[in-house]
C-alpha cells in the first residue's frame, strides 16, 4: 500500500507547470515557483536547516533590535511622519534582509525595499491567470 501511495505522491504532488512565471520570470531559481525535483529537495533540505530552533536563535538580536527602532520610531517621529503600517512592513523587511543577506533596511525608501516592490510588481504581472493569453 505505501508503494502505491509513494507512487501516486510524486505523479501529483509538483506544483503546476509555470512556463512564465518559474521558467522565464525566475530563470528557474525560486523555490516556491519549482516543481518537485531534486533541486527543490536540496532548497528544501537548506532551508529547513537555516529555519531550525538553533539557527533561528542567531537571529534573535536582529529582531530585537529592529523591534526597538520600531517602538523608537513610533514613539519620536512626529506624527505626519508616522504611518504603522509602513512601519511594520520596513521592520519585517529588514529582519528577512538581515538574516538572508547581512543588510540592514533603514528606510522604506531604501534601495533594496525600491527592488523589491519594483520585481513584485513585474512578478504579479507575469503570473497572473490567462496571461498566456493576452495579446
């Protein structure tokens, strides 16, 4: 029973096919974009190691010192200059930042938050349903 199973697991468990957006928008390099391969399975097994109890501990000073620029900011900045929201999303940007890549996002208008707002759009863009389809 469990060949059966193990069988019919990796006829139906890949993602979709995804021409546009894995193969041409990604070049083949996302992890949540990839079907089932063994490629997938290493990014798999590196994140889970990254993500681990002991691995995420390293990243407890960083959190806490964005979490208290936060509060600083909320607390200091006048009251024009203070939108929450934006405020959260800079704080959590530059916590993935900082642990995926060493680099701190002071500002949301900072360079790294412009790039990535900019390959959202372009992603959302490339991916949306029946695009395949327009002319």
């Amino acid at each position: 029973m469990e060949e059966i199973y193990d069988k019919q697991s990796a006829a139906t468990s890949s993602k979709v096919p995804a021409p546009i957006g894995h193969g041409v928008l990604t070049g083949k390099l996302r992890m949540f974009t990839m079907p089932c391969v063994p490629k997938w399975r290493l990014y798999r097994t590196i994140t889970h190691h990254i993500l681990s109890p002991k691995m995420t501990e390293s990243f407890l000073p960083t959190q806490a010192f964005e979490i208290t620029q936060l509060m600083h900011d909320l607390a200091h900045l006048p009251e024009t200059e203070v939108d929450p929201h934006e405020d959260i999303r800079r704080t959590s940007f530059s916590i993935m930042m900082t642990a995926t890549y060493g680099r701190r996002v002071p500002t949301w208008d900072h360079q790294d938050v412009q790039h990535m707002i900019k390959g959202r759009a372009i992603f959302g863009q490339g991916v949306e349903a029946g695009d395949l389809y327009r002319t």
